[in-house]
C-alpha cells in the first residue's frame, strides 16, 4: 500500500553537502582573517580625529547638576536647599568618559572621512 521512500543520499545531495561544509569552513577561516588585518592597518594609521562628545576639550558638562555644581537637596520638613553636587564636587564639569580626557576619538569610534564626488 505504501510506496518505500529512498532514503539514500543521492551524488547532488552529497555534493550540495560537501559544498556548503567547505564554505562554512572557509568563512570560518576568512573571516578573523579578515578583521586582523583590518584592526592592524587601523593601529597603523595615526589617530587625530577629535572627541565628538566633549570636542576635544577633554571635559563633559556634569549630567548630575547640569554644569550648575549645584543639585537641589530637599529636606525632610519640605524645604529645599541647594548642595554641593556629589558627582562633580561642585566643579560642574567631568573628565570625558569617552575620550578618557585625551580629547581624541577611541580607535572603537574611529570615523572615516569620505570625500564628496569632485574633491580631488
């Protein structure tokens, strides 16, 4: 009544298999490849490009008191009274995380500079 199913692998089967383990293999391979020398070529160019966060001043304005030094403390009978900021001692002003206070770009973030069609 039921017809048996070949369940044998035919020479196109074998050969689709065998095609798509050697690419995986060689992907696997190329790709680490790849990025090694991408990351070598980039330590290999100078870094100058400038912080984007605190435009190479190598200081961010202070998130906690919004660059005033100053925060808002209020006290249990409901008045307010101004402290000093606990997160920049009153300086309102930090040292950027980014840039590390280096004013220069992280090779993580580094940019590329594209030049428009006609510059030379």
């Amino acid at each position: 009544m039921f017809a048996e199913e070949e369940t044998a692998l035919n020479v196109f089967q074998t050969m689709l298999l065998f095609l798509g383990g050697a690419g995986g293999i060689a992907a696997g391979v190329a790709v680490p490849m790849f990025y090694q020398s991408a990351s070598e070529a980039s330590e290999k160019r100078p870094n100058s490009q400038v912080c984007f966060v605190c435009r190479g001043t190598a200081e961010s304005m202070c998130r906690f008191c919004s660059g005033m030094g100053q925060t808002p403390m209020t006290l249990g009978s409901g008045e307010t009274r101004m402290s000093i900021c606990v997160n920049c001692s009153g300086a309102g002003k930090k040292v950027c995380t980014t840039c590390a206070g280096t004013g220069i770009q992280p090779r993580y973030l580094d940019r590329r500079v594209f030049a428009e069609e006609g510059d030379d």
